[in-house]
C-alpha cells in the first residue's frame, strides 16, 4: 500500500514552530496549490486547494530558518488523520500532510543571478529526479526542476 503526497504550491503564512519539553520540535504551516481550468462560458476559473504540512525535529527546525510567507515549495510525505476533542466534547478530526522533505523552489531576489524558473514556464518535474537526497541538504539552490526538452524516453516504474 502507498500512502505518498507530493505537493508543489506556495506558503501561507511563515512556519510556527514549538520545541516539546523532549527536546524534539514540531513544526506546521500552510501550502496553496492552484489548479485552472475554463468553465462553460470559456473564462478561466482557478481553484486554490489549501494544504495542512507538519514536519518534526530538523525539518522543522530547517522551515523555521528557511521558510517565508509567499515561498513557492516543493514538500513531500504522507496523509495523517488524526482525532481530538473540541471544547464541547465532539469528536473533530484533521487531515494533514506529514512531510518527509520539503525544499525551496524559487530563490529570493538577488544580484547574483535570476530566480529559478515556476513549474509550467518551460520546465516540469522529471520523472528521474530522485528526492530522497532532500531530507537533509538544506542548500536552496538544489532544484528538483528539470528542463522538458521534448519526450522523454525514460519509462516510469509505477505499476499501472
């Protein structure tokens, strides 16, 4: 079974950390994902998806130092529901997506060179990059982005 989420989109609002009496720190924010699409009269409509993201220990630590309201992410890991109580005593319950890795896909403006291109200008994700080496680099220059130079001859491994 997979239980795998792959979200690129942009911050809500900067990281709020809390570092738990155990020394361990957990960390959450917010990613919009927009989605468009032309509705029956022929105008573009755009739909914004907001995302719940939980990362622990390092990760979280890492968004604390890195992370800005507006950043655009690439952030990856799995769905967990979890149940609690509200003040009334009725059962409440929240998806969010528990990341494994996220990094930064657009560099701040500099003089030392232009900003990393947006998914869709020209550029997409390959099916090649692999992303376990992200858990741990904190550089913002490493880039899961690919140029799309034409088809691809490299057959994906998923089984359907």
């Amino acid at each position: 079974m997979i239980n795998k989420v792959i979200l690129i989109g942009n911050l809500g609002k900067d990281p709020e950390v809390k570092h738990l009496e155990g020394g361990s720190s957990v960390g959450r924010f917010s990613v919009a994902t927009n989605e468009s699409y032309k509705d029956k009269s022929g105008e573009w409509q755009t739909i914004t998806e907001w995302h719940n993201v939980v990362v622990w220990r390092n990760l979280a630590e890492r968004a604390e130092r890195q992370l800005k309201k507006g950043n655009m992410v690439y952030v990856e890991g799995k769905l967990s529901t979890r149940k609690w109580q509200d003040q009334n005593g009725v059962d409440k319950y929240t998806t969010e997506v528990v990341a494994n890795t996220f990094r930064i896909l657009e560099r701040r403006e500099s003089t030392s060179g232009p900003a990393i291109p947006m998914p869709g200008e020209q550029d997409q994700i390959a099916s090649t990059t692999s992303t376990s080496n992200m858990v741990n680099d904190p550089s913002p220059t490493s880039n899961p982005i690919a140029s799309n130079n034409g088809p691809s001859n490299v057959e994906d491994d998923l089984p359907f």
